[in-house]
C-alpha cells in the first residue's frame, strides 16, 4: 500500500516489494506520459514520468488500501515538491530521490523533502536522498515508521536531514545535514545502530518526551540537546561534543566520553558495571566540569 505524492524536480528509481494487484493502471515499459498516473485503485510504472505543473504529481493513490509503485523514473518539477509521500503504507527497497526547484524559481526546492510519510504509515530509504532547497528535509515522519540505511545529503538553510514528530526512527546509514540537524525529533523514538555515519552537523535534537538509543559497537561523535532519554547501549565509544544535554542518561555499556573542553549535562545518571565514562581534564581551568547532573 502506497500513496505516491510529488511535486519540484526528482528523479526517483524506486524498487517495491510487490503487493497482491487486484487492479492496477500501468505505465509500460519505454513509455513517457507526461500526466499524473493514478490508482484505479493501483498504479504501477515502469517507464518514464515527466510532469511539470506545480503540485503535479508523478503518482498518485488517493485511498487507504491503494498503491503505487515505481519501477521505473519519476521526475516532476515545480514548487513545494516531495519526492515520495506516503499516507498508508510505503516499503521501497532501494531509492534514489532528487529534488530541486524549478529553474529560474527562487524558492528553489523550498519544502521539497526528499520523502514523507504520515498516519501510521513507512517510509524506508536504501538508495539515496538529495535536497537542496530551504527548509527541504530528507526524511520526514509525521506518526509514522522511518528507516534509513542509505544516504541522505541536505544542503539548504535550516534543512535536517531527518525530522520526527510523533515517530519512530532506526538508522543504519548516513545522515549529511549541512544547514541544519542530522535529526530534529519531537515526541518521537530514534534508535542509531552500526553504520550510523553523521556528516558535516552532528546535532542530534530532541524534546523531554524523545528518546535516544546509541546501539553501537562502533564509534560515534555527536552532539545530543534536549532528549528525555539517552540510552547508551553496544560496546562501542560514543563521544558528546557541544554542550550535550539530556534528561536522563543511561550509560549501559561501552565508553561515554565527553569531549575536550565541552560539557554534559544531564538530571540523572545512571551507569551499569559493562560501561565507563571518561572526561578530560579542562585546559582552560575558568570551564564548568566536563560532567554534571542537576539536582
């Protein structure tokens, strides 16, 4: 079940597992249309779609239960794009999504996220996401499932590469934000496992009511503010750069290291006989303790 919504210009090549057809619209192979396919209830490509009329999307299945799927190329051009949008259920197994702004337009991409979903759908990244436009965010869960275990590189003013709310969030892959936060979370659960890579930002953002779990065995370097839990499990080292915060800090096993010369602050720590922490002595002597709990 998949409900496609695009709209600035992408190009997607998408992989979906398949699911029962009761009926689907195709697109054949080495065709080019240039409208919107849509579900009668379903949809399938596997040529070429052009549009390029704002909000003009590639795909488009409109009711609960439908689907669309991509297996060929999508590229639609015009403003406020997303690259894929889900509203019920969205299971790529591959995806490579660029999305730009319509030439000669200054928004250039403004909102284009990379892919989308809400309403308890799932959205799931193996290939790669490109955005370049303002406010344009890789992956955006809103009370839904996101899963990355490929590339996303976001390169516009106050664009992260992942935003939550109300969502669940594992990543195995790389996250390049270079305007904005690797993750920005509300309400929302995020999980980091190995091959975990944070590129150019390493802001990781939460509120009291997010949760952050590092399960890794390799290392990390990032930057946590705001979360109500920080979970730190898997026996790699995990280094807090930046004035790091959380709520709650669970150093479960592995190494907690904080940075040189920064701090951490968090209300209750909590540290299990597999792990340790490790600080190192301020050069500048006029700094706070690199580690303090608030009472």
């Amino acid at each position: 079940m998949v409900f496609a919504y695009l709209s600035c210009l992408i190009v997607i090549m998408v992989t979906l597992f398949p699911s029962e057809v009761v009926f689907a619209v195709e697109n054949p192979k080495d065709t080019t249309r240039n409208t919107t396919l849509k579900g009668d209830p379903n949809c399938v490509n596997d040529g070429t779609i052009y549009t390029w009329t704002n909000y003009g999307y590639g795909m488009h299945a409109k009711d609960e239960g439908n689907y669309a799927s991509n297996f060929g190329t999508v590229i639609t051009q015009g403003f406020s794009a997303l690259a894929c949008t889900s509203v019920t259920e969205q299971l790529p197994r591959t995806a490579v999504v660029y999305p730009f702004g319509m030439k000669g337009d200054s928004n250039y991409g403004e909102g284009a996220h990379g892919m989308y979903a809400s309403y308890a759908a799932n959205i799931d990244n193996k290939g790669e996401i490109i955005t370049y436009g303002v406010n344009a965010l890789g992956m955006y869960g809103n009370g839904a499932k996101v899963t990355n275990s490929g590339i996303i590189t976001v390169t516009g003013t106050n664009a992260d590469a992942v935003y939550l709310s109300d969502s669940n969030f594992v990543n195995s892959g790389t996250l390049d934000s270079l305007n904005g936060e690797a993750v920005t979370a509300i309400n929302s659960t995020v999980t980091f496992h190995d091959g975990t890579r944070l590129v150019n930002s390493h802001g990781v953002v939460g509120d009291s009511n997010s949760t952050l779990t590092v399960n890794m065995n390799e290392g990390l370097v990032v930057i946590v503010r705001g979360f109500g839990t920080l979970n730190k499990d898997g026996k790699g080292i995990m280094m807090l750069e930046g004035g790091s915060s959380a709520d709650d800090m669970r150093n479960n096993a592995g190494t907690l290291k904080i940075a040189p010369d920064t701090t951490f602050e968090t209300t209750t720590y909590i540290q299990t006989k597999d792990a340790s922490l490790h600080f190192y002595v301020p050069t500048n002597p006029n700094v706070v303790p690199p580690a303090f709990v608030r009472w």
